[in-house]
C-alpha cells in the first residue's frame, strides 16, 4: 500500500486531517481519510458553490476535511511534494 499524508493545522487548535493515497480505494486517488471521497470531488463540490454544511450533510467530510483537500490540490499544482510514500 502507498499512503502520501497531508497535515491541517487550523488557528491555535491542533486538527489533523489527512488526505491519503490507497491504491486499492478509488483506484489510488487522494481521498479525504476515513472517507471514499477524493480530493477531485471535493474541489467539484466548492466549483459547483457548495458550502461546508452542504458537503459535511452529504459527504460526511468536516470543514477540515474539505480544507485538506485544497491544500493537497493547491500543493500538487504548485509541484510541491505533498507526501511521502510509505
């Protein structure tokens, strides 16, 4: 199994979520830990105006889930490296 892991740190509190690599979940694409949801269908969701609410309602991913995802996106698109693999 790959696993690349990307860390939250939100305000003064401490809130670690993670955005994870699995080949054998979704075909190996990033998805928001403890969920099937990738990072593509999050970035989807906010391109199509939802809120956090809505996903959180729907999805089941919390705001620093969704948070997560774009960092992992805006840090992939920058060419940084957005993990390590294990």
């Amino acid at each position: 199994m790959i696993e690349l892991t990307v860390k939250v740190l939100e305000f003064n509190c401490l809130c670690m979520v993670d955005v994870v690599v699995d080949e054998d979940v979704r075909h190996g694409k990033p998805i928001i830990e403890g969920t099937r949801v990738t990072v593509e269908e999050v970035l989807g969701m906010l391109e199509a105006g939802m809120e956090f609410d809505e996903i959180k309602s729907e999805y089941g991913v919390e705001k620093e889930g969704v948070q997560a995802a774009v960092r992992y996106a805006s840090s992939f698109m920058k060419g940084e490296k957005t993990g390590s693999l294990a």
